[in-house]
C-alpha cells in the first residue's frame, strides 16, 4: 500500500510540475519581472538588483539588474547610475519612450541592445552584462559592462624562450583576442563567435585571415564546434577531444598554445585559432606532426641555428622512446651487436642485479614519472627540489642496494631529460607512453620487435588526419615546395611564397624580397687625421 502510495504521489507531482510553464517573454509589470529574475537565480546575494525612481513617481519604476564580480563597476556607477541621477526628471513620458530615452541620452555605454525574452535576458546578465527594465513595458536594456578580476597579461610559463615577445594570454578572451589583432592589424582578420555548452554557455571564437585561409577548412571547423552538444565546456581541451579527426591515438592533431606570437604566426601561414574563454590555450588548427617540433624562436635566429636546433628535437624525440627498448634489446638478445668492451663492463654491472633489464627499466620508469608528477603537484618552491633530490638519492640507492644497474640509471636519465627537452608537452608525453608499447616490444621481439614496431609507428603517422590534412605532410605525401619550414629552415628571403600545404593554390607574400648584399666597396671605412673629422672610404 505504501508504495502504490508514494508511485500515486510521485505520478500526482510530476503531472503538476509539467504543468508549470515558465514565461517566455518579460512582463510589463516591473515587480513581477523582478520577482521572476529572484525566482530563477535561487535569490542569490551577487545577482544585484537596484531600483531607482524619478521625481514624479512615488514608487521605484527603473531597476538595474548585474552579476557581482564579472562586471565593471564604475562603469555602471559613472555611466548609469550618475547619468540618471543627475536629471532624474528627464525621465518622463510613456514607458517606450523612456526605455528609448533612457538609451539615447542616459547610458553612455556602447553595444545596447534591446530584449524581449527571457532566455535572452538570462544570457546576457551572465554574460557580464548590465540589464535596465522599466515599468510598464515587457522590453529591457542591455549594456556592455564587461569586466572584474582577472589575470594580467604575464610570460607564458609552458613556451620558454630566450628571445621573443614575453607576453602570453590570460584567461579574458577579450584580452587573448586583441593580443593577436596587436600583431596582425589588417581588416580581413575575421572572428566568428559562438557558444558552446548547454550549462555554461562558454563563449568560443575562430580567427582566421581571409583570403589566406582556406574556406574548406573554415567550414569544417565551424560544422565541428557547432555540432558540439555537451552541457561543460571548462577549458579548450574539451573542444579538442570533441572535434580531433582521430580518438584512438596518442599523437595530437591540435597544435595548442598560450603565446600570441605562435597564434599569430599560424595565422598567417593559413590556420584557424580557436580561443575558449576561461583559458589561456588556444587551439590551432589544422596540425601537422613536424609543427611539433617547432618553436617560434626558430623565426627570429638565423636560419642555420634554427634548422641546427631544429634536428637536436628530432634527435631527442626519437632518443626519448627508443633509448629504453634499444638497450633492453640489446643487452638481452643481441649482446653481439655492444662492443666487447662495453658489454663486459655492463655485465660486470649487472652481476649481482637479481632482475632481466626489462624489469630494471620498467621500475625506474615508473619511479621517474612518480617523481615527474609529484613535482608538477607540489608547491613550486618544494616541487622542482622534490623532484632532484629524489631522483639522485633513489637512483644512488638502488644502485647500492644491487637493484639497478648504474648503465640502466643512465639510459633511464637520459630518456627523461629528453623527454623534458621537446618543446611541445603534447608530444612529449605522447612519448611517454610509447616508450613503454616500445619497452614490452623489445623484451619480447629483440631489435626485430623494435623496427616491426618503428614501422606500424609511421604506418600510423601517415594515416592521420587534421581536418583533412594528412599530418606527416609535407613529407609524406612528399611535397617539395613545402620542405622549406620542416626540419629545416630556409633563410626568410626565400620564402616568397606562403606554403600551400593548407591554403588553396600559392599565395605570393615576398614578391620583392631580396638576398641581402653588402655594399659593392669591402674596405673599411676610417677617420682620417687632420680633415676635421670627415669619413673617407
């Protein structure tokens, strides 16, 4: 009885609660509206709500409604609130006209715009908004208030470099949008604004270059991100598991960054930069394998130091998955391929280590990224002297105890301190886990596991896809006239024509560009004595 009494009762409720319909448009009745705003927002404490009167009203016939926190205060206060203060008799007539009134001559603010329904009134108070409703009209007032607390403009801490801008972006899209319009001031920089997430309603921006772009690519950007249907969007690294071409892979196949430069650049060479609010990444798109190994310090040194650089990343790329399985393979399968020397010495090393290499490499791996992970986690003063200190007293320790070998604590160093070196995380810790597919691999199969296994890794890199770009292009499908900003970098004088990797057709952007030439005399010039300082050559 009980229960057919509470499945009645649940039936009875839920029929009345369905019942309930929520208005679509605003009332014209002042106090309702402001009764509904309290309603719908719980009578939170930051949702502000003031109302104020004109002389001839004995009752409050204006309010201002704003979210506390994410709104420029003094600007409502100088704007709104002292403009209507100060002639508070102006404001008379019929209700429209004092809404229109009240829009032409009372708020100073720029972006007004004018609202009928609920839905949108909602949006745009927590957009940061400020919203003006008067009595006797189902209409409102929005006003651009954006502002409150957020991070300065400060050196981006994941893309170091030596030489080149120390700005990065912040978590304010308004601020990561018009660091990049700083450096490309030309009108056909386009944006295209959306929002994303059935909750949070986060405000995500495309930026590309008209003209440079490709509209293909364009068009298959914004289909992605408007197909999105999730209710959280907290950072771009949704938006990146939500539109990759590829789930099932550890390679990404979006570039992101917090560094106008690097946006900027990418701009320019034909991408779409994908800004999300509330983070200081942004997303590029498409992204190709060897943009990895980039970095936008490469643009501002010479030519062969960059390509010089650019090969150590390579170098270390493959040293960082491969060092461990090489030499478990080779100090268990193919001990003839180690001179005589060495091999005698790495087994008078592991003598009395009780464990195959296989085992020895798998528990200072994982010891290492036990560290590796503490340090990102702990506080920054203790975080990077956890990490020292525990890698040299552990790996002194386990040497001593007869546990590792020092050969292997050294394969094991190297492989980190590689993987510290690739200047993207996201391929490095791409690496991370290869390594150990690569590890298992070796202790298996021996060297033949290892080059079966380095082929099924480019089999894999050439199947991938970003929006449609094959993503070890320009090297495999080979294009030559693209091989000039790969591993190597051409001197800029030569690169007169923008790489049509991903634009359509070639695009001419240094049609006038020239070897620089020094001038036709070699001599040097002196002053000569006695000519009252005059040059001679």
């Amino acid at each position: 009885m009980s229960s057919l009494f509470k499945r009645t009762k649940k039936k009875l409720f839920g029929k009345s609660e369905k019942n309930i319909k929520e208005p679509d448009f605003l009332s014209p009745s002042l106090p309702e509206n402001l009764a509904f705003i309290k309603q719908q927002t719980g009578n939170s404490p930051d949702i502000i709500i003031r109302t104020l009167k004109t002389e001839e009203s004995p009752v409050a016939n204006f309010a201002i409604v704003y979210v506390d926190g994410i709104v420029d205060e003094a600007a409502i206060n100088d704007f709104i609130f002292e403009s209507f203060m100060a002639n508070p008799h102006q404001y008379e007539g019929a209700p429209e006209e004092l809404l229109q009134q009240l829009a032409d001559e009372g708020v100073a603010l720029g972006s007004l715009k004018t609202i009928h329904e609920w839905n949108g009134f909602f949006q745009e108070l927590m957009d940061g908004n400020t919203i003006i409703l008067t009595d006797g009209t189902n209409q409102a007032i929005s006003a651009n208030t954006h502002g409150g607390e957020h991070r300065s403009v400060e050196q981006p801490e994941s893309q170091v470099t030596v030489r080149g801008p120390r700005d990065g972006f912040n978590e304010s899209i308004q601020t990561n949008l018009a660091l990049v319009r700083r450096r490309i001031r030309n009108p056909n920089l386009w944006t295209e604004s959306m929002k994303i997430g059935q909750k949070t309603k986060t405000n995500v921006t495309i930026m590309y270059l008209k003209g440079v772009v490709n509209d293909k690519i364009v068009d298959e950007v914004r289909s992605r991100l408007n197909s999105i249907d999730i209710d959280t969007i907290l950072e771009s690294g949704y938006i990146e598991q939500l539109i990759e071409d590829q789930t099932w892979t550890t390679f990404p196949t979006l570039y992101h960054t917090e560094r106008p430069d690097a946006v900027a650049g990418n701009i320019l060479e034909g991408r779409i930069a994908i800004f999300v609010d509330g983070t200081p990444f942004v997303l590029i798109a498409p992204a190709v394998f060897i943009q990895f190994f980039q970095s936008v310090e490469d643009y501002y040194a010479r030519f062969d130091i960059s390509t010089a650089l650019r090969f150590l990343r390579i170098l270390i790329f493959f040293i960082s998955i491969f060092a461990p399985s090489i030499y478990i393979a080779g100090t268990t399968f193919h001990q003839e391929m180690i001179p005589t020397e060495l091999a005698i010495s790495i087994a008078a090393q592991r003598e009395s280590v009780p464990f195959p290499a296989f085992v020895e490499a798998i528990m200072m791996e994982i010891t290492f990224e036990i560290l590796r992970e503490a340090g990102v986690r702990m506080p920054r003063a203790v975080g990077s002297a956890i990490s020292i200190v525990g890698a040299l007293v552990i790996g002194q320790a386990a040497v001593q105890a007869g546990i590792v070998s020092p050969a292997m604590v050294i394969i094991v160093s190297i492989t980190a301190i590689a993987n510290f070196a690739t200047p993207s995380f996201a391929i490095a810790i791409s690496a991370r886990l290869i390594r150990f597919l690569f590890m298992v691999i070796a202790a298996t199969f021996g060297m033949y596991g290892v080059i079966l296994g380095i082929i099924f890794l480019t089999v894999h890199l050439c199947s991938l896809r970003s929006f449609g770009v094959p993503y070890t292009s320009p090297l495999a499908p080979l294009s030559i006239g693209n091989l000039g900003d790969t591993m190597i970098r051409v001197p800029l004088w030569t690169t007169r024509k923008r790489a049509n990797l991903i634009m359509e057709g070639e695009q001419i952007h240094g049609e006038h560009m020239h070897k620089p030439k020094p001038p036709g005399s070699r001599e040097m010039t002196i002053r000569q004595k006695g000519q009252g300082g005059a040059n001679e050559t």
